[in-house]
C-alpha cells in the first residue's frame, strides 16, 4: 500500500459527537465534544479535550464535575449550535431540558438518550487544551434505548463524527473478540 505523510495533528478516523455538560455559576451549559473517549475501566473513566478558552472549561474547574451527554441523529441541530456558540456569549442552558442525578452540580439533557455523570479525576494540561478525566459516578440511559438492560447501539443512534461532518452508524460487520478467531497465520 502506497502511503504520503500528511503531517502531525490531532487525527483520529471517526469520533463521537457528545455534549459536554457543566453549570457554570450555577447556570447549565452544554458545548459539542468529538475529542473524547474512555480513559479507565477499574475505576470506569471516560476522558474529553477541552480547548483552554472555553465556557465549559470554566464550570468544569467550578465544580469539578461535568457530564458526557450522546445525542442522538435527531438532535444534530441542537448539538451542532452548541459547538458553533459559546456560553460567555450567549445562555445555553434552555437548548436543553436538565435535570440532576447523584452529582448535583453536573447538568444532563433530559433529550440525550445517553448520560454520563463524571466526577473530576485529573486535568493534564497538553497545550492549547486540558484533558479531563472523569471518574464515571453513574449512567443515565432511556429505557427505550436499551435491550435486556443495555443501552443499544441502533436505538441510541448516535452521531459520529468524521471530516468536520455528522453521519449515522453503520452496517454491522462482524463481531469484536471472536473475527479474529478465524485469523490463519501467514
Ligand atoms: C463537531 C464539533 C466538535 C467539537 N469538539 C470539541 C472538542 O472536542 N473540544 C473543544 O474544546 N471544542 C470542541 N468543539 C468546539 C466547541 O464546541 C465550541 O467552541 C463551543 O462553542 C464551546 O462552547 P462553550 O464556550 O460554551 O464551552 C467542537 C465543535 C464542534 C461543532
């Protein structure tokens, strides 16, 4: 396979879209995230790169809690509007209903199938952006959205991001932990 180089940057193929949620003096505030993943299983930790400057990193220093909201494709307007605009301009809180689980100072959006209740574990200071570890304290999911108690896949229908655009998940190939099982070494 023939290959170029393109240069250092921050690429990965494709990204989850989330919403990061934080109250910033009290207020609720939601900004779009695709720089995210899991950091930890024991304890469960999820991680997101939040730019220095914006609002959420704020609200995420106030009260060192925050939460990983998963959109689903009916939601890619709101979602998009959170990433075009920021809360230290204009009030973010209503683009969303919230609601508060065991943290209480961390916003979830009532229309996310998906909610990811952090606790602050650790900030590393990279640059231009901080990654956030959050310890995950509890998991709020529609009960229309699982199977067998599971959150689902199909019926989450999340948006993925890739190319500075938003696509849908799709077709299944094979099964993770058991394709490679008909591996034949060469
Ligand atoms: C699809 C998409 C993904 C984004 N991902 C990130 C990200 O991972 N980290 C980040 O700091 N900003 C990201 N942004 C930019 C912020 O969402 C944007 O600057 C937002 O207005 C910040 O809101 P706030 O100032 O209220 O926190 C993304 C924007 C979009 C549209």
């Amino acid at each position: 396979m023939e290959k170029i180089t393109i240069g250092p940057m921050p690429y990965m193929s494709v990204m989850p879209t989330l919403l990061v949620g934080a109250n910033v003096k009290g207020k609720a505030n939601y900004m779009t995230a695709a720089w995210a993943t899991v950091a930890c299983m024991a304890p469960p930790m999820v991680c997101v790169a939040i730019n220095k400057v914006r609002h959420t990193a704020k609200g995420i220093e106030e009260n060192k809690t925050f939460s990983l909201n998963i959109p689903s494709a009916k939601q890619v307007i709101e979602t998009d509007h959170c990433g075009l605009v920021s809360g230290t301009h204009e009030d973010k809180s209503k683009v969303f209903k919230s609601f508060y689980g065991k943290l209480k100072t961390a916003p979830l959006a009532e229309e996310c199938p998906v909610n990811i209740e952090c606790k602050l574990f650790k900030s590393v200071d990279c640059g231009s952006h901080l990654l956030y570890i959050g310890e995950v304290e509890e998991i709020h999911v529609a009960k229309a959205c699982t199977v067998d108690g599971k959150p689902d896949v199909t019926k989450i229908d999340p948006i993925v991001y890739a190319q500075a655009t938003y696509w849908k998940v799709g077709k299944e190939i094979d099964k993770a932990f058991s394709a490679g099982k008909n591996y034949s070494k060469k």
